[in-house]
C-alpha cells in the first residue's frame, strides 16, 4: 500500500469508468429536436445531421447515444408524453370534457407528428410500439377515463365497449389528418362527440354540449 510522507495511507482514488458522462442539457436539447423535426418534416427527411444542428451539438454526440436513425425516434418519441393533451377527467360535463380534449389533440404537436410516422409505423414495429406507448397511449387512456365516468354518471350505458368508443372518437379526425385532407374544423369534435356517445347513451336524446 502507498503512504504518505507521515506514514499514513493514502486513500484510495476512485475508479472512473472512461469516457465523459452524458450531458443532461445535452440530452433535453436532442430529443427537442428531434420533436421540433418531427413536426416540420416528418420521419423520412428527419437526419441525424439535421438533429445535431437543431440542437447544437455535434453529430457524434448523437451517435454515441443511439446507432441508428430509429433509434434517436424512439427515443424522442418516449420522452415527449407531455405533448399529449391531457385534460383533468374529474370534473366538467362528459361532452364538453371530450370535446375540449378531441379539439385540443387535434392542434397539437402529437398530431401533427402522427401524419409523418403513420407510415413508417407500418414497416418498423419498434417505432409504431414507441408510437403507441408514447404518444396514443396516454391520450386514449384519459378518452376512456372520461368514458368511465360516463357510466359512472349513469350517461353511458354501462355494457358499452369504451375501447372501442374511444377508437370511434377519435378516428374521424386521423382519417382527415391521414386521407381525405378536410379540414378539422372547430365543430368536428362537437359534431362527433354527440353522434357516437347518442349510440351510447344510457339516456337517449339527452347528448348534448350543455
């Protein structure tokens, strides 16, 4: 063991692992980006090139993080939950609850990324999993939440299929986004709210914005 001049040991120094440790400015910087990108040019003409730019760091830095193209997606898509509008489900009326929430979606980032991923989630599962956990799963989880209390409320029938009723809310505004290019106008939510929970209701003829 190595002493000190007094004879006294000299304390061990700590074994450093190589390499710099991850920068967390760094880090938010990257998957903002990544997000930003996402927005303005979809998945296919996003580059790691364009990211580091973006960001402000090198593309190396990029690499040493994730190898692949996927990969940074995945990643950028699984931090940005907080994109997705998610509405206090315990108070408010039914209607006007899903209404706000089907309009606040339908203008947010989370939609807009969605038109440029849609494909390519058909050919990558890892990033239409990243997709589906990172970004749908949370917003469907607070359509049914609301749902739930629907029944609760007594203004949903409680035998109603609330996955599938979420699905039936939401799927006019992707195949506008998606396919027919019309416009989601402020009154699509209003107007598909009150056609699907009026299948639903446990009270018929009582849907309504009020």
């Amino acid at each position: 063991m190595t002493r000190a001049a007094a004879g006294s040991p000299v304390a061990a120094v700590p074994h450093r692992a190589p390499g710099r440790p991850r920068s967390v400015e760094a880090d938010r910087a990257i998957v903002e980006a990544i997000v930003d990108l996402l927005v303005e040019c979809g998945y296919r003409d996003l580059t790691v090139e364009g990211v580091a730019a973006r960001a402000g760091v090198a593309k190396t830095t990029i690499y040493r993080r994730w190898p692949s193209k996927a990969d940074m997606v995945v990643e950028g898509i699984t931090a940005c939950k907080k994109y997705c509008p998610v509405d206090d489900c315990s108070t408010g009326s039914v209607v006007c609850t899903l209404v706000s929430m089907l309009s606040a979606f339908s203008s947010s980032r989370v939609a807009r990324m969605l038109t440029g991923l849609a494909v390519e989630m058909v050919h990558n599962e890892e990033l239409a999993r990243a997709v589906r956990e990172g970004l749908l799963g949370p917003s469907r989880e607070a359509v049914v939440s609301v749902l739930r209390r629907g029944v609760e409320t007594g203004e949903i029938r409680p035998e109603a299929d609330l996955q599938l009723v979420s699905d039936l809310l939401v799927g006019p505004l992707f195949f506008r986004m998606l396919f027919s290019g019309q416009p989601i106008d402020p009154g699509l939510a209003a107007e598909t709210v009150a056609l699907v929970l009026r299948g639903v209701s446990a009270r018929p003829g009582a849907v309504g914005p009020g």
